[in-house]
C-alpha cells in the first residue's frame, strides 16, 4: 500500500502546478479533497483537511485526528497537524493555505502563534466561489502574542532554544522523585530536542515527547502554547502528529515514549499524555524525566 503523503517538495509542487497551468496558491484547493482521505476523525466522521504552502514552496497537509474513549480536546485540528507539520520540516511561516471547512474559533486563534498571522491568504472549498481572503477576516479583532510577549520574542515556528538540560540521574528532587532509569538514549535525546524547541513563552514550562514504534523508528513532538491558552497542543499530539505523517499506521505500533518536562514547572504533562498514551497503546512503556534550565 503506498505510503500516505503529508509533504509535497517544491520541486514536485511547482511541476504539479505548471502541468495544470496554476500557480502554487491556485494549486492547493486541488488538493483539498486527497487531503480529507487522510484524517482519522472516528468519532464525528467529519473529515477535515487543510492544504498548506511554505515560503520555500513546500506545500504541507494537515488533517483532524480525534482519538475514541478520550475527551474531545484532546482532538488534533486540522489546521493544527498543519502547523505542527510546518514545524517538523523546520519551516518558519506559512504563505496560504485550502481548507475543506471553515477555521473554527480555536484555529483562528491558534493560528495567532506565527508571525505575520492577519496576513495568511485562506479559501474554504465548501463555500460557493471560494476565493482567497485574508486570515485577518476571519479575525478581525485577534488576541495573540503581541499582547503578551516582547515584540521580538521567538514565535512559533521561529528557531529557539529553551536551555534546557536534564537533571543528573543520581540528583533527587524536591517531590523525591528521581528524573527516571535507563532508557533508550536516542529516545531520551529526542524528547530533550523537542523540549528545547517547545513553544511555551506563556507558562514558561516547555516540554517534548519522543515515541518509538516496533521497528524502532522515533518521532517526536513539542508542546506548543497558545496566547489564550485553551488551543495549546501538548507534545504527545505533536509527537503523533509525526507518527501519521511518517506513514505510522495504527497506534499500537507506539511501544516506548519519552516526557522531558521542565523540573517545577506550572504546566505539568505526565498525567495527560500517560492518559492518552493509555488510551491509544496500553502496551506502551512511558518513562518521564526532568530538566533544570542550562544557565
């Protein structure tokens, strides 16, 4: 079975274009439909997918991802795999993008986290004569990080480096929990880089998650704060997120995670992703540790 396919290279995407005699931007409403395909939406049956394009002419796709037994906001968006699939590829903004429905509320909002956000070009296939507006549209009057941040604070999606470094196996901390055991140490070196890049300027409590599949293949995720809070994407979302778009199948192919989390943080993680993780793959060994800040 071939391989579902979450990022079209530039090169490929211009020759797609050219060959339908669009532009890149006329291009991605085309592609809306096999995007859709894609979703894991088992509890609403509503398949949502978002169609990106990347300054660097990579065009990225993102589709809503909901997992059954759980509540609902642990439900991936559309628009969010969007983003997350933007950071995976270490892209720094987005230029435009086609979406199958509407950006509800929590989306316009979660879009507020990347630089130059008002001016992301948006069409909605579902509508009659969708044509290209302005995300500024859709909100008009947006909260977002200007509000909170220094103006020239990293964004997401912009590089940044937390600091942070783990806690030394034989330190104790002021709860007396150890930071863990053995683990994997590629497993644990890639949840500590997901930390690092972790977009958390508001709670300051960065986190990362790293999983490892039966063939031992590792993905991993950053937690990624939103100005208003409620649309934040905890790491484990993140991490799935990269596990769909890798081609990852069903989730009990997730043996092994990783938690790298602030020590003291206000933001805690372990209890929600250890629920999730139970939820989608009981097998699944969780192993936490902690970091102190690199001064």
């Amino acid at each position: 079975m071939d391989r579902p396919v979450f990022v079209i290279e530039a090169t490929e995407a211009k020759s797609m274009a050219k060959s339908s005699s669009l532009t890149l931007t006329q291009l991605l409403p085309s592609l809306v439909t096999s995007a859709q395909s894609l979703a894991r939406p088992p509890i609403s049956n509503f398949h949502v997918g978002a169609v990106g394009l990347s300054p660097s002419g990579r065009i990225l796709i993102g589709v809503n991802v909901e997992f059954p037994g759980l509540p609902l906001h642990h439900s991936i968006h559309a628009e969010q795999f969007l983003l997350t699939n933007l950071s995976l590829h270490d892209e720094a903004n987005l230029h435009s993008f086609a979406v199958s429905a509407a950006p509800c509320g929590h989306c316009r909002q979660f879009f507020q986290e990347i630089r130059g956000a008002p001016d992301i070009q948006i069409i909605v296939t579902s509508e009659p004569n969708p044509n290209f507006t302005s995300l500024s549209h859709f909100l008009p009057y947006r909260f977002g990080p200007h509000d909170l941040l220094p103006q020239h604070a990293p964004l997401f999606l912009e590089p940044r480096n937390n600091g942070l470094k783990l806690v030394p196996l034989t330190q104790k901390l002021p709860n007396g929990v150890c930071n863990g055991d053995a683990v994997h140490e590629k497993l644990k070196i890639a949840a500590l880089e997901a930390a690092n890049k972790s977009h958390a300027p508001y709670s300051n409590s960065p986190s990362g998650v790293a999983i490892v599949d039966c063939n031992g293949k590792i993905y991993k995720g950053s937690y990624v704060e939103s100005a208003a809070f409620n649309p934040s994407l905890g790491p484990l979302q993140a991490a799935v997120v990269a596990f769909i778009v890798a081609g990852g199948g069903a989730y009990d192919e997730i043996v092994g995670a990783v938690l790298v989390e602030k020590d003291g943080a206000m933001v805690k993680q372990e209890g929600t992703v250890r629920l999730l993780l139970e939820a989608i793959s009981p097998k699944c060994q969780l192993q936490t540790f902690v970091c102190s800040i690199d001064e």
